[in-house]
C-alpha cells in the first residue's frame, strides 16, 4: 500500500507538470460551462424538456472529463512509459505490476474527480445548478463509466505501438463522440440521423446515464449494460494485449 501511494503521489506531480493535460481535463469542461451558461442561462427550457441548459450540460460535462482521460490522457502516458522504457525498467523492479498500472488509474480517477468537483461547485455557485436527485448512484455511475473508459484505455495502450500514434488515434476517436454523445452540446440540437449514430458510441451511453440519474430518472438499463459490456471486454482484451516492451 505505501509504495502504490508514493507511485501515486509521483504520478501526481507528473501530471501537473503537463499543461495540456490539466487544460483539457479540468479547465476546459469549465470553460464550456461558462460559455455556454452565459449564452443560454439555466432557465427551464420547453425545447430541452422543462429542463435548464446548465442543468442538463453538466453530466456531459462529466462524461467529458472520463472520455477525455480515457480516450486520450491515459492511453497516451502508458503508451509514452512504454516507448521510453520505463514500464520496463518498472517491471525489473520489487514493484508489482499491479502497483505501477493501480497508480496510474488512480491519479486518474482523483484528476477526475476534482474536475467533477469544480464543475458541480461552479455551476450551483454560478448558474444555480439543480443538484442531482440520486446523488449516490450518480457516484456509481461515475465511477463506472470512468472505470469502463479506463479499461478501453488499456487496450488503446497495448494496441498502439507509440505515443503519437496512441494521441493521434485516441483523438481521432474521441472528438466524434465529444459531439456526437451529447457531452458537449445537448443531443437535442442535433439531426435525427446523428443522434442515431450517437447511439453506437460508448460515451453517449455515459452522458444518457448521468443525465438520467442526475434528473431523477433512474438507471437506463441499456445504458448500464453497454458501460459494463465496455468493462468487461476491455480487462479481458487489454490483459492478452498490454505489453511492457516495444515491438
């Protein structure tokens, strides 16, 4: 426990030391609140269902905040340990694997947090944000939906061979779902065709299940099966995949 903490503590640091990587995940969902929260207000809109255009955008803005560090931040800094050496060398050490790999989810499972902290404490101080109905199972849900994004990092991980390549394609695929899933913008301004394509991407799956708990709603079964097919299949495909040694 004390060396999966101290691995936490350094990794920590690291991350903090990458602006880009602190931009995307915690100041960016911020800035898209507020720019948007300025332009429509969080009054009940009849277009968007009775409900408040903050109200509404807050859980996409969770669920961008998991894809951002599951589709990108994650599978670029394992890929970027590999290429340099350093799982490797990690791996000639006392240190388990579980260690090494616990310490990276961790650091992004706090990073995710503390970004779902700010925009919840900005948009109740700022926009007079509903808070949620079920509060405890959108905890769960969150933790879900990070965990089953952290899985898919992974195999993003032990699939591509370099960090620009891992960048490269975890960007490639996450930006379509930033706007297709309803995580930046509400679902509701988009053609029916799209949101029908959008039902095929795991991140749309995390922002319907969030907004429905967060209104109130309860757990869409679809939804949570999808995150917890994602989960499944992505420990058991990144455990034959994840490598410690380039090609």
């Amino acid at each position: 426990m004390r060396a999966l903490l101290k691995m936490t503590w350094v990794e920590i640091k690291l991350f903090m030391r990458e602006p880009v990587a602190v931009f995307f995940t915690l100041a960016f969902p911020l800035l898209l609140l507020f720019l948007f929260g300025s332009i429509y207000g969080n009054e009940p809109s009849e277009f968007l269902g009775r409900r408040g255009s903050v109200d509404l955008s807050i859980p996409g803005y969770i669920a961008l905040i998991i894809g951002t560090i599951g589709m990108i931040g994650l599978p670029v800094s394992l890929a970027s340990y590999r290429e340099q050496g350093i799982l490797r060398r990690f791996r000639a050490t006392p240190l388990r694997p579980a260690t090494v790999l616990g310490a990276q989810v961790l650091v992004q499972l706090l990073v995710s947090a503390i970004g779902v902290i700010l925009l919840v404490l900005a948009g109740w101080l700022a926009f007079d944000l509903q808070m949620p109905s079920l509060p405890i199972s959108v905890v769960i849900a969150t933790l879900l939906s990070a965990f089953s994004f952290f899985a898919l990092s992974f195999v993003l991980a032990g699939l591509l061979p370099t960090t620009r390549t891992a960048q490269a394609v975890g960007t490639a695929l996450f930006y379509p779902m930033l706007f297709l899933s309803g995580a930046a913008l509400p679902r509701q301004l988009l053609p029916d065709m799209l949101v029908s394509i959008s039902q095929f991407l795991p991140l749309t799956h995390v922002v319907t299940l969030l907004q429905d708990l967060w209104l109130g709603q309860g757990w869409n079964i679809v939804s949570t099966t999808v995150l917890l097919g994602l989960l499944l299949v992505g420990c058991v495909v990144s455990a034959r995949t994840f490598r410690w040694d380039k090609l």
